[in-house]
C-alpha cells in the first residue's frame, strides 16, 4: 500500500448523514448513552450537531470541543473526556449521520463548520481548544482559517487541510475521483458498508483486532450514502492557500506504523516532515509523531496520545 492508498482509505472509510430540518437553535435531544465524568452532563442539538456538554463549575482551564471522524460518534473521546472533566467544561460533539444520529441532505461540511460556529455563540463558550480526528482535524482547520479570533487553538489527529496523495491533483481530478467515491458508497447496503468498516478498522484504523470489532461494530452504525457525501465534499477541497490566516498555535498528530509503510519505503521522519509539507504555511504549528500507531492513535498509544494534549492544552 503507497501513501496515497493510505490515506485515501484513512479519509474515505469512517463515515454518515439526511432527514431532520436544522434548529434554528440549540435544542434538546434524546440523550445517547452518558460517558462517566464528575461533571453535570447534558445534550445539545446545534444545526447538524448533537453535542454532550460535561460542565463542572470548578473547571478552571480552557473549555474544549470534540469532534470525531468520519462515521465516529463521540466515543472516540471517552478517555480524553475521563482524564479533562474535573478541569475544563468539554462539548463532544457527534456530527449528523454519524453513529446513529439522524441524517441531512444538503452540503456536509459547510453545514458543520456553520453549527460549530453557532455552537460557541450560543453557548457563549470562551475561546476553546478545538480538538478534532480525521475529518473533525480538517473541520478545525477550516473553521480556524476563517474564525481565529473566536478559539485559541486546534489540536488536529491525522487531518489534514488537503487530502494526502491528492495534493498535487487538478481540480477537475480530485472532482471526478470525488465522485466516484460517492457512486460507490450511495450504491452500499448496510451490511456490506459493516464489513467494509471492520475490515478499515483491523488494516488501517487501529492495531488491535479486538479493539478493531468494537470500533467498526459502531462506525457501521453510520449511513453509507453520506459517507460518500463527507468524504466527497472533503476530497474536493484544498484549504492550504488559507493556512497563513490561521493566528492560533495549531498542533498535529502525525501517527505512523511502520509495517504499513513498507511498501511505500517511507520512513516515520519521512512520513511527519510530509505532514508537515501539507501544513506549510501555518504560522504556529507544531507536528506531534506518535510512532507504532494507525488512525486512531487515541486508542493504540492512549498514554502518549493523551499526555500530548494535556500538554498543548495547558500551554495555551
């Protein structure tokens, strides 16, 4: 498998989205399964959002939102949100379609960077920390490139503001690969996209077969036209000529496997200094290796991963 492959399939195969109207404003929804935290927990429903706020009234550092990947619902954050809880008031946020949640028609990801915008106006949250995977790291990077002022920093997980292996494409090829992989998922009954995600997770998202059965088990609860729709609308954007615009520290996690790359004879230095190449023109940025990992690097080196963003977290 060359880099390109990778992380085409990195991107493409965790998605999900089409049916319920967008709120005007932020309402209530029926509460998923709460992860335990010492903080008061309740639910959101902002434009194609649904968030859990942890909020502790003696939380002293910065607020925090989370936001999954493709077909990802917030449990990928449940240990991030075990270890901030008593010190920062958190917002995991579950993207429409994904894991479950009722789906939209219309554009993806404009619609989402818009609720992520109204989610902090109207809940007032004072510049958090935007902490996003996969797709939810180039969310981040796009809403940052526009909306600086209103965050004070995006801890990115293997999320790029270009698709890797794409960045060198015409327009015209990135629209008709774009395409393709939305034909190919729109075509997909349930039970062939579960099999596609288990077999994503155990080669490509994380190192554990047992962890993999989990994960996949509830990417698969996702709608598979809309991952077609996601990954469609993502690989159809470049957003690097709007990196300089960005004036908050911008960390990104670069995870890296080595007998993944064999056959592309890449290096893990190689492999973050390309990272790095994607990200050039950042003026804040910082590459974050985390060696003998794939996708979910949260789950196969959890202490690494989460001493990482402890650590960027506090310096801000």
């Amino acid at each position: 498998m060359n880099i390109v492959s990778f992380t085409l399939s990195t991107f493409a195969l965790t998605a999900c989205m089409s049916g319920f109207a967008l709120e005007g404003a932020s309402t209530a929804y029926a509460a998923a399964p709460s992860i335990s935290a010492p903080s008061k927990i309740s639910q959101l429903q902002v434009g194609s959002m649904y968030v859990e706020k942890h909020a502790n009234p003696n939380a002293k550092g910065a607020p925090v939102i989370f936001i999954p990947g493709l077909s990802s619902g917030g449990y990928v954050w449940d240990e991030a949100v075990k270890r901030l809880s008593q010190d920062h008031e958190l917002y995991v946020v579950t993207l429409a379609g994904f894991h479950g949640r009722p789906a939209i028609a219309g554009p993806k990801l404009t619609t989402a960077k818009e609720s992520l915008l109204k989610l902090i106006q109207d809940e007032h949250i004072n510049k958090p920390v935007l902490v996003g995977h996969s797709l939810g790291s180039a969310l981040s990077i796009w809403f940052a490139e526009s909306h600086s002022h209103l965050i004070r920093g995006v801890f990115g997980v293997d999320g790029l503001p270009v698709l890797p292996g794409t960045e060198n494409m015409s327009q015209e090829q990135r629209d008709a690969m774009a395409e393709g992989g939305r034909a190919h998922f729109a075509n997909a009954d349930q039970a062939s996209f579960g099999a596609q995600q288990l077999q994503y997770m155990r080669y490509i998202g994380v190192m554990d077969d047992k962890v993999a059965e989990k994960l996949g088990a509830e990417s698969a609860k996702s709608h598979p036209a809309s991952v077609g729709d996601y990954m469609a609308e993502l690989l159809k954007m470049d957003m690097r000529k709007d990196l300089p615009a960005i004036s908050v520290p911008v960390a990104l996690v670069s995870p890296y496997n080595a007998p993944d790359f064999v056959r592309a004879n890449m290096s893990a230095d190689a492999k973050h200094a390309y990272y790095r190449t994607l990200m050039q023109g950042t003026p804040q940025l910082s590459i974050i290796p985390i060696n003998d990992s794939r996708h979910f690097p949260m789950y196969d080196q959890p202490t690494q991963f989460h001493d990482e963003l402890a650590r960027f977290i506090n310096a801000l």
